[in-house]
C-alpha cells in the first residue's frame, strides 16, 4: 500500500536509518524535516524524499501542511542523552513534552495516525523482569533526581496519545526502543560531546581515552542492534491488517543482556581485531566513577532492563536476529571506516 510518511527529526539516529530502508523496500514517500541532513545524503537524490532544513519549533505551519499531507506521522524529535537530562532538564521538557505535544494535537486535528517514540526509561525503576507494555508499573524517582523528567516527559505523551486514543478516535501505535545502537547513533570523533554508551566508549578507544563506568558498570542494559530495530518500525508503519493499531510495543533484544562493563570489554576485544588499535586493552584503561560524581547529584540509574517482546512478536511477525558481538562488530566497521588520517598515527 502506497503512503506518505512524515519524519520529523528525520537526521537523527532512527530517522537516518529508517529512510533509507524505506526508499529500499517500499514505495512510500517521505516528507523529511531536521536541522541538518548530513546523515541522510544517500537520500536526498531519491525522488520520492522531499527534505526541508528546519526547527520543528519555528517551522509550525509547514508541519501543519504536512501531517494533513501525509497519511502517518513521526515524530523522532528528541533529547535522549543522560547528561543532558540532569544539566538542562528544562530543554528536555520543552522538546520531549511541549513541543512534540503540538504535533499531536495537530493530528488529533487532521485524523492523522501518530507512531510514536515512546522510550524504555518510563518503566524506571519498575521491580519487574521483563518489562511488560500493558502491566507493569511505571515507576521513577524523587523530584531532585532531575534525570526522570526524560521517563516523565514521555510516560506523560504516551497517556496522552492513550487518551486521545480512547476519547477522540487519534489513530496511533507507541513503541518503546532498548537501547538501539549502531552506525549513525552518535558523533564518535566529536572528544568534548557527552554521547550514548556504545558511541562514547567507542570514542574513547578511537583516542585511547579511559572508559569511564558510571555507578561501576554493574548495570544491565539489552542491545538491539539498529537494522533489527528499524525492521520493526517498518513493520509497524506498514501495519497490515491494523495489527499495530492502538498498541504498545517493546522493540528490544532480551538475548543481548550485558552489563556496561562487560560491553566494554567486548568492545575492547573487538578493537583490538583492528589494524593500529591491536593494543587497544593496554592503551585503554577502564575506571569507575560514582553516577553524581559524573552527572551531577540529578542522576540515578537502574540496575536493569529487559523488554518483553512477545507482542512485537505476535502482532508483528518481528523477532531480533542480531547478537550482540556481530553487532558491536558491525557498528566498529562502520566508525572505523571514517578514521581521519591524524587519528591513524595517535
């Protein structure tokens, strides 16, 4: 079935991944928005990708004209990085709440279908294992640890698109990404920019910097490597048969359960497979530091996080095919191919 889709945010991590998929495997158009467009090249040619360089902020009556254009909305429009939550919390509910609020709004308005990116951070620190979409409680912490207004920001979108679900026909899908990691997630070379987990101690052994565990690196996490997590979301835009209507997903790898310090030294042992960084074990050392030491006392973390995926499953016909080492490998192969020159001889 032939359709528009509107990305929002479209240069970011998931938004670069998805368009080129799209413009592979379906006939759907896509109507692009971001602040830039370096990571979507391969595209940009492409006849049915209409790109626009702007803020979804200052760009209202664009975005209006566009969601009644276009038959299903995304709006990938995010911060989603841990340091940023506990510096400047206020940045992450404007964005987050305030300004992806509108938009929903606007397709409640035009009786657009809204597919969401919702996060696994609003299960917070919920007792249960594996996380369930529909039973498990939600579940953060004191107000002073500012590190939940992210969880909050986006439990509270997921109750509203609910609601308006329920009370006002919007037609919607929510899904909760754990941990998506793989080429394009972060600016690696970039030494000064705090980025995701997998990015920075990526980054770090590209400039034979100390890996720094936040809290130790006790901590468990499940990587899904990003080419199964987009799989997924075609699915859900495609939606056969209304099997992603009106639900809640967990896109995750129960299988790729690690802790932070063990992924690091996964990736350590992978590197050191690479030519000039064959030392990568001795040149890099790997230290702990208490969480509010590194983010401030606004952080506080949790100890685990494993999705239940058995409606992705069941609806969707999707399951996670990548392991976690092919897919530390793969996203290495993907950096490592952008090594500059001055970075071979460090």
């Amino acid at each position: 079935m032939s359709m528009n889709i509107l990305l929002l945010g479209a240069n970011g991590f998931i938004g670069s991944n998805l368009s080129p998929y799209i413009l592979k495997n379906y006939d759907w158009g896509i109507y692009a928005m971001d602040l830039h467009s370096d990571k979507l090249a391969a595209c940009l040619d492409n006849k049915r990708f209409h790109f626009t360089q702007g803020d979804i902020t200052a760009s209202k009556d664009w975005i209006e004209a566009h969601i009644e254009k276009c038959d299903a909305v995304l709006p990938l429009v995010a911060i989603a990085n841990p340091a940023i939550y506990v510096k400047n919390p206020l940045a992450v509910f404007e964005l987050d709440f305030v300004a992806n609020l509108e938009v929903i709004r606007l397709c409640v308005k035009h009786k657009k279908r809204i597919i969401f990116p919702s996060t696994s951070e609003v299960y917070g620190m919920s007792p249960d294992s594996p996380y369930d979409e529909e039973t498990s409680n939600l579940v953060t912490g004191p107000i002073k640890k500012e590190r939940w207004i992210y969880s909050c920001s986006k439990q509270m979108m997921d109750r509203v698109i609910y609601a308006y679900g329920q009370h006002q026909g919007l037609p919607f899908t929510l899904f909760r990404p754990f941990n998506w990691f793989g080429p394009g997630l972060d600016n690696v070379w970039d030494k000064d920019k705090p980025s995701r987990v997998v990015s920075q101690f990526l980054s770090n052994i590209f400039y034979r910097r100390d890996i720094i565990l936040v809290g130790g690196g006790g901590q468990k996490r499940c990587f899904l490597y990003i080419e199964d997590a987009i799989e997924a979301l075609a699915r859900i835009i495609e939606n056969k048969n209304g099997c992603a209507s009106g639900r809640i997903f967990n896109i995750g790898h129960p299988g790729n359960e690690a802790s932070i310090s063990e992924l690091a030294e996964m990736m350590l042992d992978i590197m050191s497979e690479f030519k000039g960084y064959e030392n990568s074990r001795s040149q890099v050392k790997i230290t702990a530091v208490k969480g509010e030491e590194h983010f401030g006392e606004g952080f506080q973390d949790i100890v685990s996080r494993v999705p239940n995926i058995a409606r992705a499953t069941q609806y969707l016909g999707w399951k996670p095919a990548t392991d976690l080492r092919d897919a530390v490998r793969k996203t290495i192969v993907y950096y490592y191919a952008q090594i500059p020159e001055m970075l071979a001889s460090a």
